[in-house]
C-alpha cells in the first residue's frame, strides 16, 4: 500500500471538511446579522418617522386557539332582579337583562375600577370580566370577559353593557356569559410585539408621529365560536389596532364582526 499516497488523500479530506464547516458557520452568522440588522432597521424606522414605542419584552410567547360555548341562562340561574330577554320559560336564553337596585350615577370624572365594584353584587361572575369603554353615543359602557387573564375581545357571548339612561344614571344591563372554553390546537410561537408592529407599519395603519401607549395580547373571533391569540395596539390612546398573532393578518371589527384583511 501507498501509506504516502493515502495520508496525503486523509488530509485533503480533512481541509476540505473543515473549509466546508467553516462556510456553514460563517453563512449562518451572516443570517443571523442580517436577523438583527432588520430587526434594529425596523426600530430605526420607527424613530425616523417619530412614533414613539416603549419596547416591551420580545420574548417568544405559545399560545393556541380556543373554541367558547355560551352559558344559557334560565330561571334558577337569575337573580330575584333579573329577568329574561326572551320569553321567560325553561328552556332559557344565552341574553339576560338585569336591574340595579339603585342607579348609579355617571359623571365625567367616570372611574372604571369604583363603577366595576358598584356593580359586581348585581352581575353573576362580574369578576370576570373587565372595562372595554364608556361611548357616549351610544350611551353604553361596556364590559368582556377574560380568559386567563387574556380579554375576548368583542366577542357577543362575552359580554356585559350597562346602559345610560337620560338622567345619566345606570339601571339596567344586559348580559352574556362564556360557560365552557376549549383548547383546539397544541401551543405555538405567535408573533411578537414588534412583529405585530411592524406589520401595521408595513401596511399604513401606524402613522408618523404617532404614540404607541398600550400592548397586549387577548383573544379575537376567527370563525363562529374559535378564537385566536390576537395582538391589541393601541394609538394615542385612542385607537384600537389588532393583529391575528399566528397569521399576521391586521383584524378589522366591523358591525360586531371581525373582518381580516391581508
């Protein structure tokens, strides 16, 4: 044998796995400052067209989707001041209307957390639902449910509004209530903050010298009773943005229907 011949042939081999180990290595460094320049060139962007972002942890979150049954109230389950929306029979319904035994008065110094506790003796599981608004149009104010902490939001069969009456006074509300809520898919990543930011700076939703005051993830309808994890931003305070945190997709409401746009 050409022991010669053959050492010569081992060690040509091994430089050229090394050559190639080393190209793996640079190849992905280069990925991965090409990542990172993106991700800070986003955040550049965003200083240059003055929109104010306090980042908040970027840390990859799983969530899944979730299906929700209503509660369908009957008589057993009404208080002695609550009444049926429908015809009052057994077979119940999913709406009840409720009364105070005592308005409460609405002024403009209006606090969510004091009007919350007001009324929480006269609302089955009014713990667990929280403050949307108050709309002076429509003389509303309005409530929904949680789940996990994670607000549904504008979902119908989980939600509470109380009504303002001419003396600016609340006596009645109306009721939905989510009895059962299942988990339909094993958890994946969803999009971070940023990434959900982005997307509605990508497509013209977030405006120049605007401020990003609030970011949060809750849950919004998909199809019927599905829900997916959906980013909430909030602009100026004011304005409600919401991006489907698995797809990307920017979520228009639009008469109590959730429209997704590309």
């Amino acid at each position: 044998m050409d022991w010669s011949r053959i050492k010569t042939i081992f060690i040509i081999s091994f430089l050229l796995l090394d050559i190639y180990l080393i190209f793996q290595f640079m190849n992905t460094r280069s990925e991965a400052k090409l990542e990172f320049i993106e991700e800070a060139s986003f955040e550049e962007r965003l200083k240059n067209n003055d929109i104010i972002y306090n980042e908040p942890s970027q840390e990859l979150k799983k969530e899944r989707y979730i299906s929700v049954k209503p509660k369908i109230f009957t008589k057993k389950d009404l208080a002695a001041n609550q009444i049926l929306k429908s015809s009052p029979d057994e077979e119940g319904s999913s709406t009840i209307i409720g009364q105070l035994d005592k308005p409460i008065k609405i002024t403009d110094k209006f606090n969510p957390e004091e009007f919350a506790t007001a009324v929480n003796a006269y609302v089955q599981y009014g713990e667990k639902y929280r403050f949307w608004k108050i709309d002076n149009t429509t003389r509303t104010i309005t409530f929904y449910q949680l789940y996990e902490g994670k607000m549904m939001y504008n979902n119908l069969n989980g939600k509470l509004t109380f009504f303002i009456d001419e003396n600016n006074e609340v006596m009645l509300f109306e009721q939905t209530y989510i009895e059962e809520v299942e988990e339909l898919s094993d958890e994946q990543e969803i999009l971070t903050a940023l990434a959900a930011v982005e997307v509605l700076f990508t497509k013209g939703y977030l405006k120049p010298k605007s401020e990003i005051t609030k970011v949060e993830l809750g849950y919004s309808t998909l199809i019927q009773q599905v829900l997916a994890p959906t980013w909430r931003i909030v602009i100026n305070g004011e304005e409600n943005l919401f991006v489907h945190g698995f797809e990307g997709q920017v979520i228009e409401f639009k008469n109590d229907e959730n429209n997704i746009t590309e």
